[in-house]
C-alpha cells in the first residue's frame, strides 16, 4: 500500500514539474517574441516603413489584445501614415485599457488633424466657405491653432481676402514668436494689403541677424516693400509711306502718400514734325497685390497741343471673384476741334504658372468705333516680368491724336520686359508694331530704367 501510494507521489510530482517547465519554457519565448516585435516596429518606424510596423503591430495585437503599449504604438503609426479614423479607434480602445492624459492629448491631436484634412478635402472640391467655417471653429477652439491657423491664413491669401489673412498672421506671430515662418507671412499679408510702411517698419525693426536670414531666404520681401519710383524712358518711332518718324521722352515719377499711389509724369512727343509736351496725374486707391477692389483717376493736360489732347480725365473701378477681375473705365478727351469719349469694359483673368490674361474693350462712343486688346502677362519672380499684347479693331487702342480714332482697320503686337537686377534699379525695353489700313505702318522700340526705393 505505501508503495503504492509512493508511486502515486512520485507521478504527481513528475507530472507538475513538466507542466511548471513548460510553461516557463512558453513563457520565455513569448518573452522572447515580444521583445523581438517591439524591436523590428522601432526598426521599421526609425526607416519610415510605417506599413509594415502597422501589420507587425496587429499581429501581435491579436495575441496580446489589451496590451496598452502596442495600441499607443499603432494609434501613433496609423496617424503618422493618415488613417486617422483608424487611430481614432486605437486611441478608445486604448482609454478603455489604461486611461491617462496624454492618450487623450493624442487622441485629440488625431482628432484636430482629420478636421484639417476635411478642410482640406473640402477645399479641393471647391466647397470654401465650408472649409473656411471648419477651419475657424478648430483656430477659435485653440485645440490646434497652429496648424489651423496656418490653413486657414494660406485659404484666405488664396481667396484674396488679406485683410483676414493679415489678422491671422499678426495672431500666430504672437502665439508663436519662436516661429520665423509666420513672422514672414505676417510681412506678406501686409504688403499683400498694401501697408508697404508697416511692412517696412516690420522688416527694418528685425534684429540683424535675423534680417540677414530672412534676405536670404525671402528676398522678395525687401524688393516688394519697395513701391516708388523714377523712371526715364525714350522711344523711337519708325513710319512708311515717307512720314517722318516719331520720338517720345517720358519721366515718370511714383509716390505713395498715405497709403494711395501718386503718378507723376512729363512726356515730350515730337509727332509728323510737330512737337507737344504733356503732364499727367494718376491716382490710385489703396494698392496691394492682386486687390480685391481698386480703382484710379488720371488726368493730363497739354496746353497750346497740335496734335494731343489738351486735357484729358479718365477713371476705372476693379472688382475682384475669385481668380478674375472686371473693370469698367472711362475717359474723355478735349482736342482743339473736337472730343472723344471712350467706354472701357475690360476683365483680367489669374491663370496658373503666374501669368494674368488681361482683355479690354475700348468703345470711341462718338465715332462708334471698337478695339478689342489682349494681353498676355507673365511674371515667374518679383525681379522679372514680361508681357505680349495683340489688339485688332477699327480704332487704335492708345490715342495720341485725332486721326487714331478714325474708322480704319488696325491690327497691333507689341511685347515688352522689365528686369530688376538690384533691389533699387531695374530696366526694360519693349517694341511694338501696328498697322493701319490703306494708311501706314509703325514700328516702335521703347528703353526705360526705374529707380525703387
């Protein structure tokens, strides 16, 4: 019997120290087998290989369920690879298992970022105005305004509306004063609304050595604060059918006085052997860049003119949607034995890659006569621009004298550059060749240099 009951120990125990070796031997190697997956995600995450440390992670979630380590590593994972309503179950499930604050700061990061790519979406379809709300509501939150904010300031460039941008800007400048970018963007929307002196203040008042950066990394700031100008210009003028040639020398003074553009100018025009000179006046509302809504008056006088006018007054208003301007203008002019009125309806088109389609419609309402001219602009960079124009109709589109009105068929092309090779000097040249029928044809060729400050 004591044998017996000696065997029946002996079994037992064997029997429990397999079970007990065993299960330390499976132990170990799950040990083994965690540590091992967690050390191939951080390999894959340091190679940016964030798909294959997605599918390691969810393997070895399916054996280890609750794990609060490996959800916080595949909430993170997913949300750096943008599947952000993936991270967003992650991160519940992982407050479920083991809630802390900083699941919940990740979850709402999740959460801020799959609002902004929602405005985002929402932009590329087009749907602005929503974008715009979504974006406003996550700024004003203060659950992201950094990013938020920045979208919202580049929506709002985009649409033209600076006034908004510009208040964005100042805002994150203050929030984040450690970030150069929105110190830049802030300058931008101020020149983009046209306070050229604040900007300027702003980029004198910067610290040298942050202002030499900023020249080097944003140099079109420094040129584009600079908006006054002189300029010197001559052009020659070559006629057939034996007329004698034309010449004409301008001086051209820009000013900004309180915000608004004053233009100067002085022409001396010597015409089919007769010589007038001619003064002019341009004043332009608040100018930026690509405003919403400007306009301008402009006037010139010529007393004791042969052939100009001798006054003239002309005014445009501009109104902006979008990427398209439309334009309405209108002049009178007084010659010595009669006048001239002109309607011009135009519209300015912003087409990708920088360049602007510009078409105007001159109608002389007295003569009842029609010019349509088109032009073609670009500009790639703030140092250089360009521009083609081609005009065809029954008048000339630029009045010099009577006979430019006269019912005759006219077809002009001109084409014109300008070059700012230095912040404060810039030069150009342009030549142009239009003919009229039955009458003449003219060749011109126009040099001119400016000085910016």
């Amino acid at each position: 019997m004591n044998k017996k009951i000696t065997k029946t120990l002996l079994l037992f125990c064997l029997i429990l120290f397999t079970i007990v070796f065993f299960s330390k031997q499976v132990s170990a190697e799950e040990t083994i087998n965690y540590d091992t997956g967690l050390q191939k995600v951080r390999d894959y995450t340091k190679t940016k290989n964030f798909q294959e440390a997605e599918t390691l992670l969810k393997g070895m979630l399916s054996r280890y369920p609750d794990n609060s380590e490996l959800l916080e590593m595949l909430g993170r994972i997913l949300f750096w690879e943008k599947k952000y309503d993936e991270s967003l179950t992650v991160y519940k499930r992982l407050l479920e298992v083991r809630p802390s604050q900083k699941a919940e700061e990740d979850m709402n990061r999740v959460i801020s970022a799959k609002e902004l790519q929602i405005a985002q979406e929402l932009q590329d379809r087009g749907n602005i105005k929503e974008a715009e709300e979504r974006l406003k509501l996550l700024y004003n939150s203060g659950r992201d305004r950094y990013s938020a904010g920045y979208q919202l300031g580049i929506l709002y460039i985009r649409q033209r509306d600076y006034d908004e941008a510009l208040k964005i800007f100042s805002e994150l400048r203050t929030y984040y004063p450690e970030d150069s970018g929105f110190e830049e963007l802030y300058l931008e929307s101020l020149i983009l609304t046209g306070n050229i002196s604040m900007a300027k203040e702003g980029l004198n008042s910067l610290p040298e050595d942050r202002r030499a950066k900023l020249h080097d990394r944003r140099d079109d700031l420094f040129y584009r604060v600079r908006r006054n100008y002189m300029m010197i210009g001559t052009t020659w003028g070559d006629y057939d059918q034996g007329m004698k040639d034309e010449r004409q020398h301008d001086v051209k003074w820009r000013q900004r006085i309180a915000e608004k553009t004053f233009v100067f100018s002085f022409s001396n025009i010597e015409r089919f052997g007769i010589t007038d000179s001619q003064a002019g006046l341009e004043i332009y509302s608040k100018l930026g860049e690509k405003t919403k809504r400007w306009g301008y008056l402009s006037f010139t006088a010529s007393p004791g003119a042969d052939f100009l006018p001798r006054w003239t007054a002309e005014a445009a208003a501009y109104q902006g949607y979008r990427n398209l301007d439309l334009s309405l203008g209108y002049a009178h002019m007084e010659f010595n034995s009669s006048s001239v009125d002109r309607l011009m309806p135009g519209i300015i088109v912003y087409l990708p890659y920088r360049l602007a389609l510009n078409e105007t419609l001159f109608i002389n309402l007295r003569r009842g006569t029609t010019t349509l001219l088109s032009k073609i602009h670009y500009e790639p960079n703030h140092k250089f621009n360009c521009y083609y124009s081609y005009s065809s109709g029954s008048s000339a589109e630029e009045i010099g004298s009577l006979q430019d009105i006269e019912k005759i068929s006219t077809y002009s092309h001109g084409a014109e550059f300008e070059y700012r090779f230095v912040e404060q000097f810039s030069i150009g040249a342009g030549l142009k060749f239009s003919r009229r029928e039955n009458s003449y044809t003219q060749n011109d060729i126009t040099f001119f240099a400016k000085y910016w400050w």
